[in-house]
C-alpha cells in the first residue's frame, strides 16, 4: 500500500495527505482495447471474461481537477455495457474525447477505467479548484461538463461536450483513486458509511431528473407513476421519489424476490410482468403490444383508480412501445438508457392523437444532483444498496446487473477495507434508523 492510501485510511490531515507523495500506479478494473473483438459471434457475452483488475498508470491533474482515494463505488449498468462492448466499443468515446486537444488528450489510451459512482477523500486538488481540499469527505456526480460551451450555462448536461464520467471518459470510479472535475463533487451525506453513499449518485440523480425536475416530467402530487423494473437502481431510487412527493408509484417487476423488494420501499401497487406475458421479441409484433398495453392500462386502473399520468422508462425496446400505450391521454414517457436495446418501435397514433409526451433524459446536472443530495442528506432518500462486493470481486458483481439478478445497486469496496466504515454523523444516524437506511440490503443473489 502507498504512503498516501496509509495515510487516507489513517484519517490523515489535510497536510499529512498532501505530504505523502501521489503513487506512480493504481489499482482498478478496466478495460482493454486488445479485446474489443472478444465478444464476437458470442452469445452470452459475459463481463467477467472482459473486466480486468490491475495496475494502470496515475494520470496528471488537469487545473480544475481533483484526485479523490476511492472508498468505495458502485456497478451500473453502463459498465455492463462497456464490458460488453455495445452498442460500440468505449474506446471510440475516449478518442472523440481526446479530439478536444489538451488535458483531455489523456483519456485516448489503450485501457478504460471503468465506474460512475463514488465515494471518497479528496487527497490532491489542480491550481484552479478553490471549493474543495485535502481530506474532505465527498461523493462525486456523474456528468463531466464544459463551463466554455454556451449550452452548458443553460443546463449542465446540453453541451455538445457532457460527457459520463467512467462511460464516456477515463479514469472512472471502480479503482483505488478516481480522476474528476471540481464541478463532480458534493460533500458526502455524514450518516452514511463509504458504500451506502457510492450507490446513490448516478441512479437517484438520473431518477430526481426524469421525475422531478422541470427538465423531466415535474411529476405532482397525487401523480401516478408506472415505474418499469422498479427493483433495479434507477427504480428504487423512482419509487422513493414519487412517494416522497406526494405521488403513487406503480411498480413493475419480474419475481415474487423483486415485489418483495419495492414493497420494502414503500412500493404498495405492484404488477409482476410474468402476468402481461411480456417476451423480448414482443416489440416484432405490434398486436402483442397493444394487447400487453391495454392489459396493463387495465391492470394500474384496477390498482390504482386510473391509467399512469407518468411512465418510468429505462428499459428500452421490449416495454417501450407498450409505455405508449399505457399513459393516459396527455399523459408523459420520460425514458432514460435501454437496457433491452436502443431502438424503440411504437405505434405513433397512440402518442399524437391522444397528445402524450416523450422527454428524454440524460443524467443530471450539477444543481439537480446537489438537490439530489441534500434528500439523502436528509434522509427522506436513502440508499438502494443490496449487497456489497470488494474491489477484488468487482467483475462478479457487474455480472450480477448483467444478468438482472440484482435488486437496487451493487455496491463495491475500492479502498475501504470493509463494509461500515465513513460515518461522521452517528446522532443523525441513529435517528433515521439503520432498518430505514438499507431495506434491500442482503437481497442480491450471488452471481451465476
């Protein structure tokens, strides 16, 4: 272990920190781009087999970056698709990066550090940062932004140059030290330990943004929302901030496990998807859809009193079309990612003659993730943590999202040594209530 990592377990100073030289190398799961082609003509293109865990070089700090020690980080589903190497190899995202010229020419290298997530102590800042500083506690925010691009001053995530941090750029999370900018960070929740604070960031901001927030669908009270695989990350957090709104959720899943699960988060509607007979080639047959969205329409309205003001969508091909149609007239789909496939086939009538609304959604920016954080802060959020891997089993753990046998986030240990460690606030810890604080911890079944 490094002077530096020593001295960030031992709870350093801010002096001692900057004392300790920065190590030449780091451990972290990456990517290589000798394997690009290893998946083809491959069916079960399984992540263990692409996920390597090493020593990578430790990059130079840009001015306005901060090198945080990584205590822990957590699986998402974009790394699935990095690993996979789809829909293209993340490596043509480091090369268009590096087209920018200058600090950004590092990312184009022949491996990819993986991770969007994390939680971590700032141990060394660029001559431009001025907020942040050895030592402090954070959690770091998803969406790389350019402050230069005029479309960035309207909204973080439009510029041309936005970019996700551990997708889309080098030197992500799933590693002993993460490379960020200094517009990535917020201070750390305190009555959170390092790995209940790392799942949080990408899934809850993405969801505060698709719901909330008036770039999403600014979902109101008494609003019901359909939320398609409610048990995953992006659905747990959905759930929390419909009911913490005033709103109902309607929960899809896929297992008794997972209805178990969105019950445990206030989740009191729920429809299994085995009961609609949802396959993945039903998006080939626009009767099937049609047949599936009325059946489920009818289903929320025998729940919940009416069709969904708002649907939830984050799984692409296979539900999108019936998201369509199930909204009620006027009714919004807000969609993020595809995790079934990208493109979508829906039946247009349904959208423009009973004037319903599509907003895509990508991510958050930086004032919707810091309103993002102050409920977890709070805890009127709290975490969807499940289970906890360490970082030395990270690629069993991607294959647990790869294969959809997770219930919320998988969070994975990166430099704490073990689980629990990182609360700087036990009164306010002790007041919400551990049994509040994880309600899904210990349901993720063990990778396959």
């Amino acid at each position: 272990m490094s002077s530096l990592s020593q001295a960030v377990l031992d709870g350093a100073s801010a002096a001692e920190i900057e004392a300790a030289p920065v190590p030449t190398t780091y451990l972290a799961l990456h990517l290589r781009a000798e394997d690009v082609e290893m998946f083809k003509g491959v069916t079960d293109k399984d992540v263990r087999k692409s996920l390597r865990l090493g020593e990578v070089p430790m990059p130079e700090l840009a001015p306005d970056e901060v090198l945080v020690a990584v205590m822990a980080s957590s699986i998402n589903y974009n790394t699935v698709w990095s690993a996979m190497f789809e829909p293209i190899p993340t490596f043509q995202f480091l090369k268009q990066n590096a087209r920018q010229g200058g600090w950004a020419t590092r990312h184009d290298q022949p491996y990819h550090v993986l991770g969007s997530d994390c939680s971590g102590v700032v141990v060394r800042t660029g001559i431009g940062v001025r907020r942040w500083k050895p030592g402090d506690h954070v959690i770091v925010h998803v969406a790389q932004i350019d402050d230069q691009e005029p479309a960035t001053q309207g909204d973080g995530v439009l510029g041309a140059e936005a970019r996700g941090w551990g997708f889309e750029t080098n030197f992500g999370g799933l590693a002993e030290y993460g490379v960020v900018r200094a517009s990535q960070i917020l201070p750390k929740p305190a009555h959170l330990t390092w790995e209940e604070a790392a799942v949080s960031p990408l899934c809850a901001g993405t969801a505060y943004r698709m719901l909330v927030s008036d770039r999403g669908a600014q979902m109101k009270q008494g609003d019901i929302v359909l939320i398609w695989g409610a048990s995953g990350g992006l659905g747990s957090y959905a759930i929390q901030f419909v009911k913490n709104g005033g709103g109902i959720p309607v929960g899809v899943v896929s297992s008794a496990q997972k209805e178990a699960a969105v019950r445990a988060l206030g989740c009191d509607v729920v429809i299994n998807r085995t009961e609609l007979g949802i396959t993945d080639d039903i998006a080939d047959d626009p009767r099937h859809v049609l047949e599936t969205g009325r059946k489920l329409a009818k289903l929320v309205v025998e729940k919940a009193g009416r069709e969904p003001d708002i649907v939830f969508e984050h799984t692409g091909r296979v539900t999108f079309g019936i998201s369509v149609i199930v909204a009620r007239r006027g009714g919004t789909v807000v969609t993020c990612g595809s995790s079934s496939g990208y493109l979508h086939t829906f039946d247009n009538r349904h959208l423009w003659m009973k004037l319903k609304k599509i907003i895509g959604s990508h991510g958050a920016n930086y004032e919707e993730q810091q309103a993002t954080n102050r409920l977890l802060e709070s805890g009127a959020i709290v975490p969807a943590m499940s289970a906890v891997y360490p970082l030395a089993e990270a690629a069993e753990a991607c294959r647990i999202v790869q294969t959809s046998r997770q219930v919320g986030k998988v969070a994975v240990l990166c430099m704490a040594p073990e689980p629990g460690l990182g609360v700087t606030d036990p009164d306010l810890r002790g007041r919400i209530g551990e049994d509040r604080l994880n309600p899904l911890l210990g349901l993720t079944a063990a990778p396959r």
